[in-house]
C-alpha cells in the first residue's frame, strides 16, 4: 500500500532528523515505528482507564456495603510530615 501524507514542518523536519540520525533508514521507517508506538500507548492507556474503572466500582461497592470511615485529614498529614522530617527531607 503506498499512502502520501502531508505533516506540519516541525514533524516532517523530526522525521528527517531521524532519518539522518542513522537510526531509520527511510521517512517510512519512522513513521511505521512512530504509529507501533502510539498502538503500544493506546493499549496501555486502555489497560489504565479499565484499572481505574476497576478501582471506582470496588470504592463505591466499599461505599455501599458499608467499609468505609471518615478518615482525618490532618492526622494523615502530620504524620507524612514526621516521616519526612524524621527523614530529614523538611
């Protein structure tokens, strides 16, 4: 399959720059590697989002069986905050 693309200067002048990096051999080359990579992102991203979701439905099933409690923010807070100086980061 042959396909021309059009791109802006500042990406035709990256994939020429990788082009000369030796690292590819053609502007094709690049731009196969460039959409395997953006596959590769999407796939993760997917894999994130489902986690996340994952995550929401056990807190809200948490939330409606009854296993949660208020928590105290300023507690939680000077405690991170003794680590840390105890740490000596503060």
């Amino acid at each position: 399959m042959s396909l021309n693309v059009s791109l802006p200067t500042e990406l035709e002048n990256r994939v020429r720059e990788h082009v000369a990096s030796g690292l590819y051999g053609s502007a094709s080359e690049v731009i196969r590697e460039a959409l395997r990579l953006f596959e590769a992102y999407q796939t993760v991203q997917a894999s994130s989002l489902a986690a996340l979701k994952a995550d929401i439905n056990q807190g809200l099933a948490d939330a409606r069986a009854g296993r949660v409690s208020a928590i105290d923010v300023r507690a939680i807070k000077a405690k991170g905050r003794a680590v840390l100086q105890s740490k000596g980061s503060v």
